[in-house]
C-alpha cells in the first residue's frame, strides 16, 4: 500500500480547531471555559496538536515488560515460603519481602524462589553484615535481588536515620564497594506522594534524594531502585513516570551514572474508601494503568482493603488479577513505550520536567534535601499541597473515581470523601491519621453488628 492511511483527507490546523470551538461556545471565554489549572500550575488545553508539538522527548522506556510484584510480609518463614511459591504459581512474577528482622533465615527464603524470579527486600534497619549475607546468597544462586536501603527515606519518615548522617553513609559507601552482586540502593518516593506532595514537588525531591545520595557515596555500580506512588490523575501519572525517568538520567548523567533507574509503581493510599471498599477496585487499576504506561518496570498492585485489614489471600489473588488482566487480556505489556508520542502526555512529561528541575534547584540552593529535611522545608511544603488538595476536593472541584459527585445524603458509604494523608513526614510517626483510626472502628463494630443479625 503506497498511499498513507486517509492521505485524501486535508489536514485540519491547530488555529482551525481554536476558531471551530470558539465558534461552538457562543461567545462564552475559550480560557475560562476550557482551559483548567491543575495544582502543580500547569494550564491543561483541551486538545494538543502536531503543529504544536516539538521533538519527541528522549525518555528511555524499559527492555522488557513490567513485572507483576507480591508483597509478602515475613513473620512466620515457612509460610512466607509456602505463599510465595503459590503466589507465583499463581501469575505472580517477582516477590517482595518485608523483613521485620534480622534474623530472618534468607538463605533458607531465598533457596525455595527460582533464580529466574526478581527478588525484593524491605526493612526498616541497616546492618551491613546481614546486607553482605545476601549478596552472597545472591553471588552464589546467580539471582536477581534488590534490597532496599534508604537512610534519606527513613529520615524523611521517622525523623531519624539509622544512626547518623555519617555513620550510615560510611554503611553506604562500604556497601557500594563490597556488594557485586545485588541492588542495594532504594529512594522511597512513594512517601512524598501519600504524604499529600503535588507532582511537581514529588518529582523534585526525588530528585534532590538522589542527589544526595550521588554527592555522598562515591561510586554507585548498580541500579538505583526508585519506589513511587501512583495517583488518581491518569495522564499527568503517566507523564509523571516518564518524567522522572528524563530527570534521573539527566542527573545520573552529571556523575557518570550510566545506569538506568529501576521503578517499583504502586497504587496510592491517599484516595482509598473505607465504606465502599469495592470502588478501590476501579482505582488501583487505573493506578496501575498510568505506572504501566508511564514506563515502570515493577507494579506492586494495592489490594482493594488494604487500609483496613491484614495481608489476606483473597485481596491479593483480587489484586494480582487485576494485574494479570492488564498485562495478558489487555496486552499492555506488548506495546514497547505506548504513550511515545502522545502530545499531550508529551507536554505534560515537558512541563513536568521543567517545574520539577526547578524546584530541584531552589532546594540546592537551600542547603539540599537533607538540610531542608532537618529544617522542617519539605514538611511545610508538603503539608501546604495537601491542604490545598483536600480544599479543592472538599469545594466539588476535584472529584475521585467511583465516588458520586452528587451524593446519595442518605447512604453512609458516600460520605466517605475524605482526603487524607497515609504518611505523616517527620517528626511524626504515625503512619494512619485519627479519622482513619476512628472510621475504622466505626466500620469493625458495624461489621460486628451484621454478624450478629445474621
């Protein structure tokens, strides 16, 4: 076939557009009618056209097709073990481990995952000896592992590192020099997200954690795993993923990283519902839409009761197949890159990028993250974005999916439209807030009271 597809048609310009929808509004303003700001103060259009659009954006996408990702929690080994086995058994292709010790026996864990599966590991301490173990497991079994290490995140959290600045830099840069054989690198994005930081903000001080990171540990061999929460606003997640994975690079760059981030995408805990638990089902698989099409290489899907209740099989089987469904009925791990191209997902990721280097450089002009942090900035500016969302949520003007914006006032379940934030930055280190504590416990005792109607 010589000809292009619809190469009959004529081309219809930009400014033809503009003067057709200036047209049909009747004289109502194009601007106040059309154009929306979103909180991050970019000015979203309502269509993107070619003759707009510059070059494509160089952003790296992924070699190979998202994994599916199951979090287990450790506490009783043999039935971790047993549960990961059946998880990938059951579509499962990657296992993340949360270790709440250091006597976990991982040689043991890890001998019953094949070499074949990517491995994660999470804990909430830092002891180099245990780390070393499992890069030699890791050495010996030719496996793929990454253990999250993130001194910078665990301050952002609790209010304290490990031990000190210093102390847990030198762990750092041993680390760097002795283990070959694993990822032992970990930023913990996702924190800023559920904390209530717009994306701007979250992209920029990811950034400014690498860079930390970068200026303070003196050789990097490996990549850097890049944990990130996914939100409710499908395309600008989108942009989101591919836009930090432009500025990582651009940053990696300037000291000779060669290494591409690794990005771990999870649904976010900010717009989950207690009362109408079914609806987070819609939202997770959004969520997961945007972090695959934005380019993530792992997606640790959120099961749909998550924020009220234990690991349980029956959320995760719901959860993993939700996954599932993505990747193997709707084929969204053939299409290399799917959002390329796209010119709104393109200006987006652009204007994304720009506002969040920005940012970036006001931060190390102040001193850098980790003074800011101490300082109290980044919690202020937090906290300011978070108010600002739950304002324009509690007005009608950002409405969640799966929730009515004309609520039914005599259900209960539609009441439940409230924003909040999962993770409180320091010096607090609580990590549900009290209306989540005392919805839950409204919700447990109504669950008693059907119980025992029935």
């Amino acid at each position: 076939m010589s000809d292009k597809l619809f190469s009959e048609f004529e081309g219809v310009s930009s400014k033809q557009w503009k003067q057709q929808i200036q047209y049909e509004l009747k004289g109502a303003d194009y601007n106040e009618t059309l154009v929306w700001e979103s909180p991050e103060g970019i000015k979203v259009k309502p269509f993107y056209h070619s003759d707009e659009a510059g070059q494509p954006l160089p952003v790296q996408s992924p070699k190979t097709a998202f994994s599916i990702v199951q979090n287990i929690f450790v506490h009783d080994l043999e039935k971790s073990i047993a549960r990961a086995n059946e998880t990938l058994n059951r579509g499962a292709e990657s296992i993340r481990f949360t270790l709440e010790n250091d006597q976990a026996d991982v040689e043991k864990l890890l001998t019953n995952i094949p070499t074949n599966v990517p491995v994660y590991f999470y804990f909430e301490f830092l002891n180099p000896d245990f780390i070393k173990k499992i890069d030699g497991i890791a050495a010996k079994r030719n496996a793929t592992v990454f253990v999250e290490i993130d001194p910078i995140g665990q301050l952002a959290k609790d209010g304290n590192l490990f031990a000190n600045v210093d102390s847990d830099f030198t762990v750092l840069n041993d680390l760097a020099k002795s283990c070959q054989h694993i990822n032992f690198l970990s930023i913990n994005a996702a924190l800023y997200q559920n904390a209530g930081a717009n994306i701007v903000q979250q992209l920029a001080y990811t950034l400014a954690h690498a860079n930390e990171y970068f200026n303070r540990i003196s050789a990097i061999g490996k990549p850097i795993t890049i944990k990130v929460a996914v939100g409710t606003n499908y395309f600008f997640e989108i942009a989101k993923l591919r836009a930090l994975r432009l500025l990582f690079n651009t940053l990696a760059k300037e000291y000779n990283h060669t290494f591409d981030c690794h990005i771990v995408a999870t649904p976010t805990k900010r717009n989950k519902t207690l009362y109408d638990y079914n609806v987070n089902m819609l939202r997770t698989t959004t969520e997961c839409m945007s972090a695959i099409l934005g380019g993530a290489d792992a997606v640790a899907n959120l099961a749909y009761d998550a924020i009220y209740h234990k690991d349980n099989e029956f959320g995760d089987r719901i959860s993993r197949n939700q996954l599932l469904v993505l990747k193997h009925e709707s084929y969204f791990d053939i299409v290399n890159n799917p959002s390329d191209g796209a010119y709104y997902i393109e200006t987006l990721t652009e204007q994304l990028a720009e506002k969040a280097l920005a940012l970036f450089k006001d931060i190390e002009k102040g001193g850098g993250f980790i003074t800011q942090l101490i300082e109290g900035t980044i919690q202020r500016k937090i906290k300011e974005s978070a108010d600002k969302e739950q304002e324009l949520f509690d007005n009608g003007k950002e409405i969640l999916l799966g929730t009515n914006k004309y609520p039914n006032k005599e259900d209960r379940m539609s009441h439940d439209l409230e924003l909040y934030p999962f993770v409180k930055i320091n010096p607090r280190k609580t990590l549900i807030t009290p209306i989540i504590e005392k919805r839950l416990a409204e919700k447990m005792e109504q669950e008693r009271l059907e119980n025992e109607k029935q």
